[in-house]
C-alpha cells in the first residue's frame, strides 16, 4: 500500500508490494503512510576482531583473549539498520564467493533486507582486521576486497532504485561506483543521502547529486577545515542542500539552505559500545523521511534508535527493532 503524495485524495494500492509482513500505519501526522523503501549501495566486509591487552609492537607477537567475527561494512551497517527500523530495504554492492560472503548476505537476508543485488564475485570478501586494546584503543587494517570490484552498479541499482525513496551511499566502495549510483538515483527521482565516511574529497559529479549529506563532527571539519560544527554545517551548505552534522552524544546539527535548520540533543544514556552509531542513525532517518515525517520527527527517532545501539556491543548486533525505537522514543 502506498500513498501517492501528488494525489491526496487517492491510495494507491500496489499488489506487488503488498507482503505478509508490511506493516501500514498513521505516522505522527496523521497521514496514510507505507513502509519506506530505501536502497543502499555499499561496502560489505566482515570485521575480524581481536582483543589483546595490548597491540605488539613490529616483529612481537603478543597472545590475544578473544576473537570475533562480525558482519560489518558501512553499507551492509546502514542496511541493516534500516530494515530492522522496519524500512524494506534491498542493498547492491558485492561479497567473495566465499564463506564470508555466503554468511553476510544470509546476515543481510535474515535482517529483511533483499540482496538480489548483492553480487558474489571472483575477489575476497572485504575483511577489516580490528585489533583492540584493554585500554580502549583499536588498530585496523581493512582489506576492500570485493567491494573494490564495484565499478558500474547501474544494472543492478536500476531495479533496486524503482519504488525507493532514498538511496543512501557511504565512501567505502570505489568512487565511480558512488558517483554513478548518485547520478542514478537522481535520474530515478530518489533522494540520495550520503555519509562522507571514511572522509575523502568529494568530486562535484557526486555532490550535485547528493539531497542531503550526513557527515559527524570530524568528517565536516576535515571537509570545511573549519573545527565548529555550526561553522562547518554552514560551509557544506555551499555545495548540498542540505546537512545533518552528528555530535556524538551532543546529539545532531541539522541546516538547509532554504532555511530551517535545529539542534537536536542526544538522549542520556549509559554508553557501551559507539559502533556504527552513526550508521544506525542514517538508517533509521531515511526510513522516518521515507515515511513522510518532517525532518525534527526523524531526527528525534534516528536519535533514539541511535542511543538505544550505543548501550549494546557491536555493529549491526546494536541495531533496535521499530517498536524499540517506538518505545524508547515517546
Ligand atoms: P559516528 O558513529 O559516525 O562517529 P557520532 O559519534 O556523531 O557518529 O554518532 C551518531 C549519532 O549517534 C549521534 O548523532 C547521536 O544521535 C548518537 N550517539 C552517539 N554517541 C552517543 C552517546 N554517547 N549518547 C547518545 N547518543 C549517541
């Protein structure tokens, strides 16, 4: 089911898109909404982490505690997030045909999010080595991978992108796939939203595409050379629309450049692991966007999803379900 926005007075109903599961409900405005449709091309890697009291230094070897492995990759992270916020969410991007790859699109699979477009491919899966240390710091050597074969995602986003509201992008795949997923998301109609993370320099191709940037405190400042938030939020409007700068637990700057903009404080919670805040956040604002709310609702839901993940350990492990989002948010 899905409202048609340019006719008010109508409700589409698209029996395709009608699943056992959809769940169709009244948002805050008291409009009729469906779920929001949001695709994600992206990094998928597992993280392969360590822990130790301490890192060796070159030539040492030191004995470790524990090892885990945990599906990871900012894509993968944001999908996950999304769908589990109750988006319906499909991802592109690639994997090893390898058992890494089998397991993190079954992990993508198991979280509702549709991997047709997430190819398996004559490469390694991208891994990214994380050693941590007692005292709280880690090292980390990432190796793309797979992810460093996507170059023209086009064929497959072109059936991703029908019928999405956003497509979210992150820096973690190599950059003419970002650029053309950008380039066909706007020829689409989908509103592109991209996390600048890791921080690199943003080509003008890309950023003419981009809706609405979602950088935190140290992306913007190494993007603008301008340490305030406020100030960097503002130069960024020069070359977006629009931008959410996050603050950590300071919560998020939100400015447009047709005016509007807030602070949107962070609730208080008790912190235990910060992975993939930033990727909770972003999946859980363009599910709320998606979903026809104004941009403080979302902020403030994305928010609450956000501080729900930081008081659990791990990445796409942290990520709340909708109704805890709904009940940590009343
Ligand atoms: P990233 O994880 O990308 O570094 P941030 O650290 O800015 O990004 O966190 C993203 C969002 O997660 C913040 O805007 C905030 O809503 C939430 N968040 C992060 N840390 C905390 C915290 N300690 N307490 C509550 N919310 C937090």
């Amino acid at each position: 089911v899905r409202y048609d926005s340019d006719r008010q007075d109508s409700v589409v109903i698209d029996h395709d898109r009608v699943r056992p599961t959809s769940k169709v409900d009244f948002g805050r405005g008291g409009a009729w909404m469906g779920r929001a449709r949001v695709c994600v091309l992206g990094s998928a890697n597992m993280d392969l982490v360590v822990f130790a009291d301490r890192a060796p230094a070159s030539g040492e070897t030191v004995a470790g505690r524990r090892f885990v492995t945990i599906p990871g990759g900012k894509g993968a992270n944001q999908a996950i997030a999304a769908a589990r916020a109750g988006g319906e969410v499909s991802m592109v991007g690639a994997v090893g045909a390898d058992p890494y790859g089998d397991e993190i699109r079954a992990v993508l699979a198991g979280a509702g999010v549709g991997v047709e477009g997430v190819a398996r491919v004559e490469a390694t899966t991208g891994t990214a080595h994380i050693l941590v240390e007692d005292s709280g710091d880690n090292s980390i050597v990432v190796v793309s991978g797979a992810n460093g074969t996507v170059h023209d995602p086009v064929a497959g986003l072109d059936a991703a992108l029908e019928g999405a509201e956003f497509l979210l992008l992150q820096l973690e795949l190599p950059m003419d796939a970002v650029v053309a997923g950008a380039r066909a998301a706007q020829a689409h109609g989908v509103k592109v939203v991209l996390t600048p993370a890791p921080a690199s320099p943003l080509p003008p191709d890309l950023l003419d595409n981009v809706d609405l940037l979602v950088p935190n405190e140290h992306e913007a400042g190494i993007l603008t050379g301008k340490d305030a938030p406020e100030a960097a939020a503002s130069a960024l409007l020069d070359v977006v629309p629009e931008v959410v700068v996050t603050l950590g637990a300071r919560g998020a700057r939100w400015l447009r450049r047709d005016g509007g903009g807030d602070h949107l404080p962070a609730p208080r919670v008790e912190v235990r692991d910060t992975t993939a805040a930033g990727d909770t956040f972003v999946g859980a604002l363009a599910v709320a966007l998606g979903e026809g709310r104004p941009m403080p609702a979302a902020l403030r839901w994305a928010g609450a999803a956000a501080a729900l993940s930081v008081q659990r350990e791990g990445a796409s492990t942290s990520m709340p379900t909708r109704d805890e989002i709904d009940r940590f948010d009343r």
